[in-house]
C-alpha cells in the first residue's frame, strides 16, 4: 500500500488535538487554600493599618497617667496632657502611662508591614541584581559570591545596632540595617536560578538568534525566575517584620516613643506578671502578622513553583 | 500454588481512571493479556499511551492520583489489586521485580552496588552474609559484568551506563522472580549497548523460563525481543498477538501507520545535490575541556579533535554517533554556542571561529539551530509568536514584517496562523517542533542544525517532522546538519554521512556508501546494533 506512507505524512496536522487549555496561572493561585487565608488575614491587616485613625483609636502617644494599667474592656475618663477630657472605651487596657493599647498597636502595624515590605522589595532588587550578575556573568561569580558570603557572615542584629548608632534611629535607617543582611540570600537564590535556566534551550535558542545579552535577561532569564523569588519575598517580609520587632524590644530600633510592636512588649516587660496584656496583645498581632504571610508564601510556593509545572505555565 | 495453565501474570478487563482534570478520563481501559512462563511480552505504544501505567498496576506502585483500578490483575492466581501492602512488598523482588529506564536514577548514589543487591537478599531471605555474597557474585557474572569483586564494591557513578543497568537487572533477577518488568530498560543507552542488554535479557529470560513483561516505544526493539506484542493506543488496546504476525500483518491501521512510520535502514533515494560553494566549512576543529587545578595535574578531555567538514546549499550532512562521541560538541562550536578551541569555521567564507559578541552577527543571520526537547526550547512565558518574531526583530525587520512572515510560516510548518498568539504549553511536543523550526526558518537561515532534533519525538510524529525538513528544503534550498544517534532516522534525510567516535570522525561519505558498505569496524557494530535490523520497515 504505498498510499499509507503518503497519507500519513500529508495529513492536515492542524488536526492534532492540542492539550486542554489549563486554568490560568492567577486562577490556580487564588484557589489555594493556604493563599486564601493567609492573603485574607494579611489583608485584613493592612486594611486596620491603613484606617487606624477610624478604628475607635485616639492618639496613640497621648498619655494620661491617671488612668494607667487600666485592664481591658475597661471605660475610663481620659485626660490628655493638652487638657482635653472624654470617655473612652479601652478594649486592649491602658500601659503604665496610660496610652491606650489598642491605639498603640493599630498605628504599630503600619511599621510593621511597611518595614516588611519595604525590605522585601529592596532585599529582591538588589540580591536580584547581584545574583544575576554573578549567575550569568562566570567571571564575576567568584568576586561577586565570595563578597556575598562575607556579608553574610555579618550577625544581622550586631550590625543594626551600629547602623543606629551610627545614624539617626529612622524608619529608612531600620530598612536598611535589615535588608543589607538580607540580600545575599537572596543573590544566592537568584544565582541558582540563572545557573540553571541559561542552561535551557530556548536561551541557547535565543544566543543563536542573536539577541542581545541585555535582552536575554530581560526577556527569558527574569520573568521564568519570578515565581521563585515571590515566594522568597514573602519569607524575608516575614522574617523582616520579626527582626524589626526585635530591635524595637531591644531599643535600638525606632525610638521608644513611636509606637511599633516591639517599643509596646519593651514597656510592658517590667509589669509582665501584674499586667500581662501590654505584652500579649501586641505579640498576638506579631505572630498572626508573620504567620500569615509565612502561609501565603507556602501557598504561593505550591502553586508557583517550577517544580511543580515543569511543563511550563 | 495450583496453577491450571502456564500464565504468571493475567490482566483481565483492567481500567483505571485518570484524575477528573485530565484530558481523557481513563489512563488505560479494558486491557487484557497475559505473559505465559519463559514468554516475553512487549507492551508498545506512544508517548500517553498507558504503557507504563500498566507495569506500575502490575508492581502495586500506581500513584495516589490513580488508584481508582477496576478488573483483575492475576500474578500466580493472587490479586494484585486486592492484596495489602505487606503482601506487595513480599512479593516485589521475590515474585516480581522490575528494571528502570534510567539505570543511575534506579541506584542509590551512595552505596556500593553489591550492596544494593544484597540489601534486596537481606530483606528476602534468610541466607548468611557470606553465602549472600556468593550468590551476588554469581549473578554479577551471570549479567556478564567484567570483574565482579571489583564490581561488588564499586559505586554506580563509577559505572557505564551498559553497566549500571546490568547490576538493575542482577537486582532483579538475584531472587529469581516468576515476573520481570522491564519499562523502557534501552530507551537512556546508546544502540551498540542496548543491542547487547536485549542479548542479555532474551539469554537470562530463556535460562530460568521467567516470565518477562517489557515495556518500548520501539518497534525494532519489539521485532529484536518479543514472543508476543500488545498494542497500546490512549489507553486502548488496539491489536494483540504474535510478534510476526503483528509486524508482518498487521490488521489494524493504527498499527500499520507505527510500522509505516518506522524509518527504515535502507536510505531513500534523494535528489542529487549542486555543485556550489560551501556554506559551511570547518578545518581541523578542535575542542577540548580541561579540568583538575594546581596542584593536581591538568586533565585535559577531546570532546572533538581535527573535525573537517563542509556543508552545501540543499545538502543534508548527519553526523552520527554514539553518546560521548562529540557530534553536539561540533554543531554547539559550528553555532557558536561555545567557542572551538582550534581549527577554523568559515560561514560563507567568513572565518568565524574566533569572534566574539556583536561581530558574530553575520553568523547568526545564516546558522540557526533547532534543539532536541521541545519542551525546553521554547521560553513558557512568551507566546509562540513572540519567540518567533525575536530573530528578526534583533536583525533589524520590524515587528509588523516580522509578523507577516511568521503567518506564512506557520502555515509552512503546518500550524495555523491563529497559534501565534498561544502559549508552548498549548501544543504538543511534535507541534511545539515545528514551532522551533519555524522560528530557526524566520531568519530566512541558509543552514540549519537539528541537533537530535526528532529524538524526543514518537515514531508518527517524528516521521512527520522528518517530510517536513525534507519538504522545507527542497522549497528553500538550505544546507542541513543533521546530528543523530539513530541510524534509521539518518537513512531518511541525509545526503552525506559523517560517523564520528571519541571525538573524531572515523568515516564519512555518501549515505548509501556508508550504510551498504561500512568500511570502518565502528560504523559496522552501529549498523549491526540498530534494534530490528533483519525485519524491513518502513515499507510497507
């Protein structure tokens, strides 16, 4: 039969049944259930970050040492040092100087998130920047990689400290102290990443198709390294959080009159066993913040990550 | 045990679900065969046909995602199906016992091979260290390795591929199964290796009478080792029966169409090719790696030594070759994908051997490449037609030429135009082929390097690929190197043959010469490997 032969080869190949189209990528993403709730609750927080002024706070530095230690669900006469008198209903109770806990941890929250995300987007700037370089570039990898891992031999904690005694204790200063540590995990990552994807074809198919370096980067090494990195993002926001939290606690973070979570625990410490509440409330939002977002990053992880859609997505 | 009839293994009426997201809704339906003692059983089918689906049933190893089996699976009168974890576990290794496609995945890294096989006796028997180490030697030298104490403590990274899978298949067999599953055990070895591992297994099989159930996509392997053939189509079973009678006559069309589709070792006849200057020409084109630091002594490697060939327009030059012989090595310096490390390439004329950057531009114009996974070669993230407008695009067309034309050759490579505006992950992987060729042609390329560029593909579609860069040449009269370790794929496209061995070429020449009168002892054992040599397809 010599017509099978030719039958076969000219046969209409639009024909072929291609795959069934997947659902799109923000779709599988959304249907996540560690990304629903840990994006749900993380919403929520930047939502009462965002309008604490609305929330039934007042002032969150006002005082009024008559009514200190109040415990919570308590409502009690506020005086202010300007004079000013009303009720108020304290749903977290009052510190030793009578500033309104609930107040204080509201308006707390925006340093707390903005600390995280501002360093994760720097953190993934520059360690992205550093470790492609040293990914791509071979020459420079060594250079590049042995500075990284001197970096990282700083102790975090050490280092913001001097950072703050160096500087002014600033929101910009803290941002800094916290991500410069930061960033050579991530280059490392990103390193990683770009040593493996310029080794795929289609950028050996795009060398040949004469693309420029610059654009082979833009175009086919950042966007399939993405997805790794968000979710890298996620895990130093959270871990950002924490260690600003820390050096508040410690007092060398912001000074202890701007009110971040980590200044309400250090002022509360000295009452812990009368008036634990100081303490509590403002750690409960601590570990929910950093819980949530640890959750999202899972979440992001499983349906992000290239491990799991080799196949490409 | 009663056993009525001969039958080890029998598969009666067996289905199994797929997950409701995928795109058919059974993996395998209806299957049913069985695998008589000392009979070998070839399961064939291509890629998504359910071939290995079936094995992992046999084994109780399927994945969570199909555990939905209905119908029997009769290993020596016991239900697979039905039995606990506990009785699988006895009966692996013992009863059955399995042989992987990628012998160094299938071994642990960081044991010795003796006692990875002695771990499988442990666990089995009762027997002293000393009388299990006897046994392991004696299968080491059943499976012919060379040297067995030496073996019994070597680790699998100091191994040969052909090796590795000998101590699997001395895995396997140390507790004399009734069963063996062998799932693509040639498919990861070179041809001359694999043809002496199919000698192995037909000799150890007919030794002990076992019962062997092995799994291709190769129908000159089935024609090399089976007593019986089932084939596999999505899931279905579409034609069963003698291996002969199935490869001589077969009935059905779909297996006519994997016969026909078989590329056969007699070359075709092509057009003569015309005198013209060459487009590519190389001259004595070296390429070494080194490795080892001081204080070591440097280790210096030849992937390729005073390699001289030249390419002409309308020509189709294969490189052939074993793993390890250098022929990606010579396409990857020819590209400029990595820099030869002497010799000279001349494209067009121009030395091109030394430039670097921007300078090699020219180059890029004239020489493309297609690579071997399609699943790799396209970027996920960008559309079809964005991958294809980016060569011309960076030569200076502008984007709504570069369009224009990817339209027409979309149409070309038998796609319709609509598929631009799609993702990879959309087509197939012979689709997502032609897509590759489509962007290396939007270059207006005068050469073209298919760097195993039809090896990923199933036997249909890699036929198709093949009429397709056959078609695509004689339209637009560009040179093509064409590298491949398969023999039969090479007999269809190539004008000129070059054999090439450690790096260097043992023996080139007109295809016809080369295949019907292999001068060199190399190229003799090639043509003697190929799976299926004696049986005539592609003729049919």
């Amino acid at each position: 039969m010599p017509t099978l032969r030719e039958s076969i080869m000219t046969a209409p190949t639009d024909a072929v049944a291609s795959p069934v189209r997947r659902k799109p990528l923000w779709h599988r993403v959304l249907c996540n259930w560690s990304v629903r709730l840990g994006g749900g609750v993380l919403t929520l927080l930047i939502i009462m970050a965002i309008s604490a002024q609305w929330l039934g706070t007042i002032d969150p530095v006002a005082m009024d040492p008559s009514s200190g230690n109040l415990l919570p669900g308590t409502t009690a006469e506020f005086n202010n040092l300007s004079g000013d008198s009303f009720e108020h209903y304290f749903v977290m109770g009052t510190d030793s100087l009578g500033r309104d806990t609930w107040s204080r941890i509201a308006f707390g929250a925006r340093v707390s998130l903005a600390v995280g995300v501002a360093v994760a987007c720097l953190a993934l700037a520059a360690g992205m920047l550093v470790g492609i370089l040293a990914g791509y570039f071979r020459r420079l990898d060594n250079i590049i990689m042995r500075i990284m891992d001197s970096v990282m031999a700083i102790p975090s904690i050490l280092f913001a400290i001097t950072l703050m005694a160096l500087w002014r204790p600033t929101l910009l200063t803290v941002v800094v102290a916290i991500t410069i540590p930061e960033i050579p995990r991530v280059a490392r990552l990103v390193r990683s990443i770009v040593l493996s994807i310029r080794e795929e074809a289609y950028v050996e198919a795009a060398i040949s198709l004469g693309t420029p370096t610059v654009m082979i980067l833009v175009r086919h090494i950042l966007p399939n390294a993405i997805a790794p990195l968000l979710v890298q993002g996620t895990y130093v926001c959270a871990s950002a959080i924490l260690v600003e939290a820390i050096l508040s606690f410690l007092g060398v973070g912001l000074p202890p009159d701007i009110a971040t979570w980590g200044n309400i625990m250090a002022d509360g410490r000295t009452q812990f066993n009368q008036f634990p509440q100081t303490v509590l409330f403002p750690g409960i939002f601590l570990a929910l913040t950093v819980l949530s977002v640890n959750i999202l990053g899972d979440g992001l992880r499983d349906t992000l990550d290239p491990k799991f859609n080799k196949r490409g997505g | 045990m009663t056993q009525t009839n001969t039958a080890v293994l029998t598969i009666e009426n067996l289905t199994i679900d797929l997950p409701s997201s995928a795109d058919r809704r059974h993996a395998v339906r209806e299957i049913s065969f069985q695998v008589a003692k000392g009979e070998i059983v070839c399961l064939v089918g291509e890629s998504g046909s359910g071939k290995s689906v079936i094995a992992q049933a046999v084994m109780g190893l399927l994945p969570q995602t199909l555990r939905h089996a209905n119908g029997r699976i009769d290993l020596l009168g016991e239900s697979i199906l039905d039995l606990s974890e506990d009785r699988l576990r006895q009966l692996r290794g013992a009863s059955m016992a399995m042989v992987f496609q990628e012998p160094m995945t299938a071994l642990n890294p960081i044991m010795s091979c003796g006692a990875q096989v002695d771990e499988m006796l442990a666990q089995h028997t009762k027997l002293s260290a000393r009388i299990r180490r006897a046994r392991i030697i004696e299968i080491f030298q059943q499976v012919k390795l060379p040297d067995p104490e030496r073996m019994y403590a070597s680790y699998p990274h100091q191994l040969s591929g052909g090796q590795r899978q000998r101590i699997v298949i001395a895995m396997a067999l140390i507790l004399k199964p009734a069963l063996l599953i062998c799932d693509e055990p040639t498919t990861a070895l070179d041809v001359t290796t694999q043809a002496e591992i199919l000698k192995l297994i037909a000799e150890l099989q007919r030794g002990s009478d076992t019962a062997v159930l092995f799994i291709t996509h190769d129908l000159g392997v089935v024609a090399e080792i089976a007593d019986q053939v089932v084939v596999l189509q999505l899931g279905e079973m579409v034609e069963q029966g003698a291996t002969r009678q199935v490869l001589q006559q077969p009935r059905e069309p779909y297996t006519q169409m994997l016969l026909a589709s078989v590329p056969g070792l007699v070359p075709r006849d092509r057009p003569p090719v015309r005198e013209a200057p060459a487009l590519i020409r190389t001259n004595g084109l070296v390429k070494t790696y080194t490795s080892g630091a001081w204080p070591r002594r440097k280790h210096t490697v030849y992937a390729a030594s005073d390699v001289s060939l030249q390419l002409l327009p309308g020509e189709t030059v294969g490189i052939v070759g074993e793993s390890g012989s250098g022929k990606s090595t010579v396409a990857r310096c020819i590209a400029r994908l990595i820099e030869p490390t002497a010799g000279d390439i001349y494209a067009n004329g121009l030395s091109v051997a030394n430039l670097q950057g921007r300078d090699l531009i020219p180059l890029r114009r004239v020489v493309q490449v297609v690579f071997q996974d399609p699943y790799r070669s396209l970027n996920p993230r960008r559309t079809v037609g964005q991958s294809i407008i980016e060569g011309p695009t960076n030569f200076g067309v502008s984007v709504d030429e570069a369009w224009t034309r990817a339209e027409e050759l979309m149409t070309l490579v038998r796609l319709k135009p609509d598929a631009l505006h799609r993702y990879p992950s959309e087509f197939s992987g012979g689709q997502r082929q032609r897509i590759s060729i489509a962007r290396a042609l939007a270059c207006d390329p005068q050469v073209l390097i298919a760097d195993e560029a039809v090896s990923a593909l199933d036997v249909s579609v890699q036929a198709q690929i093949l009429d397709l860069l056959n078609d695509i040449q004689q339209k637009l009269q560009i040179g093509i190197l064409f590298i491949t370790h398969d023999l039969r794929v090479a007999s269809q496209i190539c004008d000129r043959v070059i054999v090439m061995q450690r790096g260097k070429i043992v023996e080139q020449g007109a295809i016809r010469d080369v295949f019907m009168h292999p001068q060199h002892a190399y190229t003799q054992a090639l043509l003697a490997a190929a799976p299926g040599r004696d049986f005539a397809f592609g003729i049919a």
